[in-house]
C-alpha cells in the first residue's frame, strides 16, 4: 500500500509538470525534457529520438520476448469552449484538470509507474520497452513509427489510452478520403455550365447511405462519414469544381487498399486516400495478455477510435485510466482515483504475465 500510494504521488507530480508545458504536436520537446528527466532521476537510462522517449528495463536479455508499453505525451490545441487555463493543473473536487490530463496524461503516467515498479526486477519472463512518443494526434510521421526500427522486437503492446481500464482487443482504422467533383463554369442567371455541387450531391448521398456488406465481430460496420465540403467562389457562377473530405473508419474486415478500391468503383469523383498507414488492429481473445485482463475482470471491447495501435505492427491492446469521452473536450480533466487505478490496473496485469 505504502509503495501505491507513492506511485500515485510521483504519477500525479509528473502528469502536474507535463499539463504545465503546452506540448501541442511537432512541440512537444519541453515535455520530452520533463519526462526524460523524471526517468533519469529515478536511475533509468534514457534514449531518445526527436520529442521521442525510450528505456529498457535494466536486466533487458535478448533471448526473452519484449513486451511494448506505449503512450504519447502531445495534444491537440485547446478547445474554443474552455473556461479555465488549459494550462493549470488545478486539483478539485477529485480531479485533476488541464489539457492532456485524461487524453493521454493519465495512460502514461501510469505506463511509467508500472516500468519503474518491474524496472530492477532481474527475473521477468519478458523484457520491458517504455515508450513516450509524439505526434500521436496527428498520426504524424515522426512519432513511435519513426522510433520503431530503433527499438528491439517487439512481441506484443500495450497502448495507454483512456478505455476506463477496460481492454480494447480491436480498434477501427483510419482512411482520410480527399473527394473532387469536376464540372463547368458558368453564369447563374442562364442554363450554362455543369454545376459541381449537385455532382458531389449524387456521391455525398452514397456515402451516407452505402453499407459494406461484411461485418467484424469486433468492430461491427465499416463508418463513412463526410466531413468537410467546400465549393464556389461566388454567389452568380456556377462552381466547375466542388471538394469534399470523407472520414472512413476501417474494420479489420477490409484491407485499407480493399475499401479504397470499392469505393472508386462507386462514385464518379476523383477519390485520393491521405494515407492508407492507420490500419485496424485485432488481438487474438487467447493472448496471455487478454486472458489476464479477464481475470482481472477487465471488459473487452472494439475501440472505434484510433491511437498509435495502427503504427505498430505487432499484436497490440489499449488500456488506460480515464474517459475517452473527455477527450478532446473543454475543461478536459482526469479523476484522481483514475490515476491510481490506472497504476494498480497496469502493474496487476504485467504481473500476470511476466512474472
């Protein structure tokens, strides 16, 4: 107990230090210093590439399996509708706000706490590779996929993101779709020119509607949803060129390349993919680290939104403390009880496993 609660009140001193430093994506490099520094004082030593951190635990052998523990220290900017300092680590009423407290402050301050707890521990069955990455909110390129080639193998992951400290065993990739529908200009006033807009209606309509027909026990349904239309320049010319953006949220019942065929096959606009890097990830129900987070009582379940999970090739979960609800929203903030149940539910499920 004793060893807990000092765990939380490290846990809750760093994610303090870590609210306090803006770290908005492709800057987070004070909060890259605060973490490495936190992890040095503590004996660790510490590599690091960009605004990326990573430790092995002290008695690393190579002839064990490596487990990932992976979370991501960058934000999004903060929310129009906030009230308070998204920058005050204020504690109230139970919790702790500030931007990144729940989204993913309270993940990886755990994740920390829980490497430290195994760290000098000489006889696991698996090694320990932490992990504190950038550029997670982007899906930027030099985020953990850029560090992966730097890292030993990996068998399998842990990926803090608050879940409730329920299992995500699957989650949802990601295809950004840039749409064009091409017409011809003309004047308003007369019956001339192809109007862009009303082409990009008949394939908007199919987004709404279509249903890919096979379904992920997982994951359920492919999602498509159009997000962003943007046409004409003024109100007397008809728009010879109407663009619209379509989120598409991939099931691992389709390969990105698979949805992206059939959807050119169905509309008339031009279609092109973002990227096709944020694949759906799916974990077998038997892995060792499935079966110790039911015996922990933990729920399974198939994450409909993404995290660095989809850069990471090898089988992959995400658990964390915190609500994904809160994420991203105004006055973002984490329960205190959340922080410690998040350490206590990451060193209970290791332990299951590696020692």
């Amino acid at each position: 107990m004793d060893n807990l609660i000092h765990q939380y009140t490290d846990a809750l001193e760093l994610l303090r230090g870590m609210i306090a430093l803006p770290s908005y994506s492709r800057e987070e490099d004070r909060t890259a210093d605060l973490i490495s520094q936190f992890l040095e004082n503590k004996g660790v030593n510490v590599k690091r590439s960009g605004n990326n951190c990573w430790a092995l635990n002290k008695y690393f052998r190579e002839d064990r399996p490596t487990i990932l523990l992976n979370s991501h220290h960058d934000t999004v900017r903060p929310n129009p509708a906030y009230t308070r300092d998204p920058f005050d680590p204020a504690v109230e009423a139970g919790r702790l706000f500030g931007l990144g407290s729940n989204d993913a402050g309270g993940s990886l301050v755990g994740l920390i706490e829980a490497f430290l707890h195994f760290y000098e521990k000489g006889d696991l069955k698996f090694n320990l590779v932490l992990t504190a990455t950038a550029e997670e909110e982007i899906s930027g390129l030099n985020g953990i996929e850029s560090i992966l080639p730097l890292l030993p193998p990996v068998d399998f992951a842990i990926v803090g993101e608050p879940t409730l400290t329920d299992l995500a065993i699957a989650e949802k990739g990601l295809l950004v779709l840039d749409c064009t529908s091409y017409g011809r200009a003309g004047h308003a006033a007369r019956e001339e020119g192809d109007n862009a807009i009303y082409k990009a209606l008949a394939d908007i309509d199919w987004f709404r509607k279509y249903t890919f027909p096979k379904n992920s026990e997982a994951l359920g349904q492919v999602k498509m949803t159009v997000t962003i239309i943007n046409a004409g320049q003024q109100h007397n010319v008809v728009p010879a060129v109407c663009h619209f953006t379509v989120d598409v949220r991939v099931t691992d019942a389709y390969t990105q390349e698979e949805i992206l065929e059939e959807i050119r096959s169905r509309v008339s606009c031009e279609v092109m993919p973002r990227s096709l890097r944020m694949r759906s990830s799916r974990i077998d129900r038997h892995h060792p680290v499935v079966e110790a987070a039911v015996a922990l009582g933990k729920k399974l379940y198939g994450s409909p939104t993404t995290s660095d999970q989809a850069l990471i090739p090898s089988p992959s979960v995400k658990i964390g403390p915190g609500d994904s609800a809160r994420s991203h929203s105004a006055d973002e903030f984490i329960y205190l009880e959340e922080i410690r149940e998040g350490i206590h539910c990451y060193i209970s499920l290791l332990d299951k496993i590696i020692s």
